[in-house]
C-alpha cells in the first residue's frame, strides 16, 4: 500500500520521460535529472510542456499506474489508464444504487456529514489558535452555522434539499476563512470561493491543491475498481469525476495544507502571477514547493476512526474507495464517512 502515495510529478518545462528496463527516467535537454525504479511509483503526474514516450505510457497503463496530463496551472487535460480493474458486478452495483433514490441519498448524505463534519474542525482549529478575540469569535459562529447544518442532515429527505445544504456550508466556511490568515492578510484574502480562473492567491493554491487530491481521489476510486464519473452527491457531468469521496478531503487535507503555507510563509505574494483576464497563478518554483508539502502531508500519520488503525494520510482515499465498495456489494449496512480527529 506505502507506494499508492508514490506519484512522481514532473513540472519542468521540456522533460522527457522514458522507460529504461525497470525504471523511468526523466531528461532535459538530453541530460538525465532522475531515474525511478518503476516499483517505488504509484503514478505519474505530467505539468505543462512535459513530454513521454509511447512505451512509458504503455508500461504504466499495463501495471496499473496512472499517467495525468495537467496544463501548467494544475488544470486537468488528460488521463492514460490501462484495463479496468475490479470486479463488473461492483460497477453494476454501483449503478443500480444510483438507480435507487433511497441509497443515493443515503450514501450522499453521509458524504455531506463527513465534509461538514471536517470543516468544523478546521474551522474550530482555527478559533483556538485565532490571535484576536474578532476572528475568533467569527470563527465560532461558523462552526455553531455548520453544526447547526449537521443537525439538519438527518432530516433532509431530498437530494436537491442536501446539495443545498452543502452550498450553505461552504459558502458559511469560505466567508470567514480568512480569519484563520496570521501573515499578510492583504495579499491572501479570499474573496468567495473562485475556480475557473482563481481570482486570487489563496482560491490559486486552493485550486492547485485540490487538482493534485482529485488524482489521488480518483486513483483510488479505480483501484476498487468503481467508475469515478458515477457519485452520489454530484450530477453527472459527461468526461468529469464526480469526485464524492474527495469532499471529505478537501478541508483536513488541502485547505489545511493551504493556511500551514501561509501562515509560515512558505508563500508570499512574490509567488503569484496576474493573467489577463483576471486569473492568478502560482509561480513554477512555488509549484514545486507546493507539491513537495503536498507528498509530506500525505506521509503525516492518523488514525482512522472506522478501522481504527494508523496510517498515513495519503492513504485515507484508497480506504474509503473500499468502504463504499463495501456498501455497495451489501457488506456495510451505510456508508462510513472519513472524519479526521
């Protein structure tokens, strides 16, 4: 399992990737920069101008690791997979479950309680950790809003009336996230939460965070063997992951992520860069970085609170994949969602 949190990302511009016997070597200009074994990746995630040949694509597709072609934003271009994995009846499973209301919301429902769940916590984090008595006490008002939304879900009967619920949370969390900001308040203000393009430095990191967790994400859902355009919370949207397990996620693991690079000035207003159009971007060194604190908070130990077992964090998608693959070959009687302590 430790080498499911081995992705190999290749940011700089004009690398080529090819495979060498049992290991993958990356060039610039003709110059080896690095030479993997092929065992120690899980996957391999290409930024930009980045080029691999035919026979590594062919090599990770037949041992089941992932290739991702991303712009040099983080923005998703393309995906090489080999055959799908995991047994045809989990996937018939699996659409006969969104064929059923009940268990659509079911599953989509504990999904919602997992991620408000976790954006309390960070957001009650924060309250203690907060310097000024403003921030917080605004702080606490978003957590009270979000557990008074947690004591709604067991009543929500509705699909839409759920999807809503959702959108209040989050708009209620990204209202006061930058309270939880200690340097440069400024520069790292979030105004609303914007996606395509990010509008300012913190929804920029955000959105480069949450780019490299949807791979892990969906990785992890066809590992199972489970289609990762099929969710239960989402609509379904022709050529787009549905990504439901990665809204557990995406507060303990990137926006957490988010504030720690802020807050120990990891990254300054030097490391972004306005495009027309109103788009920021952050900078390729920055980048790197980035992906380097990404790697290590997936190595950071937790204990997970259904098997009650320590492992690292990075792993966390992959458990869950097998849990709601569990759920739905009838195993586990309701979905069990992630929630971090």
């Amino acid at each position: 399992m430790q080498q499911l949190l081995n992705t190999l990302y290749v940011t700089t511009e004009g690398a080529y990737v090819h495979v060498d016997h049992d290991t993958l070597k990356i060039e610039v200009e003709k110059e080896t920069k690095l030479q993997v074994p092929l065992h120690h990746i899980g996957g391999v995630v290409c930024f930009g101008d980045v080029m691999m040949s035919p026979a590594a694509m062919a090599r990770c597709a037949e041992d089941g690791r992932f290739v991702v072609l991303l712009d040099r934003n983080g923005r998703f271009k393309a995906r090489v997979e080999g055959p799908v994995s995991g047994n045809v009846l989990l996937r018939c499973a699996q659409h006969a479950a969104m064929s059923n209301s009940a268990q659509t919301l079911a599953i989509a429902r504990n999904i919602v309680a997992g991620k408000i769940q976790n954006t309390r916590q960070v957001v009650l984090r924060g309250a203690r950790e907060a310097d000024d008595d403003g921030d917080a006490a605004s702080l606490k008002a978003t957590a009270e809003a979000l557990g008074n939304a947690l004591g709604r879900l067991p009543l929500c009967e509705d699909l839409e009336v759920l999807r809503g619920i959702e959108g209040e949370s989050a708009r209620a969390y990204f209202g006061t996230f930058d309270r939880m900001v200690k340097e440069d308040r400024p520069t790292f203000t979030l105004d609303g939460r914007s996606r395509r393009p990010p509008r300012d430095p913190v929804n920029a990191l955000m959105s480069f965070l949450y780019a490299l967790l949807m791979n892990d994400c969906v990785a992890a859902v066809e590992g199972v063997g489970l289609d990762p355009q099929m969710g239960f919370l989402h609509a379904l949207r022709p050529g787009r992951a549905a990504l439901d397990l990665m809204e557990e996620l995406r507060s303990v693991v990137a926006d957490r992520l988010v504030l720690t690079l802020i807050n120990r000035r990891q990254v300054a207003a030097k490391h972004f860069q306005a495009r027309p159009g109103g788009a920021v971007h952050l900078e390729d060194g920055a980048r790197k970085d980035v992906i380097v604190a990404y790697q290590k908070r997936k190595q950071e130990e937790i204990t997970h609170p259904v098997l009650d077992q320590k492992m690292p964090l990075g792993l966390v998608p992959h458990i869950q994949a097998r849990l709601l693959a569990r759920v739905l070959r009838g195993d586990l009687e309701a979905y069990p969602p992630y929630l971090h302590r």
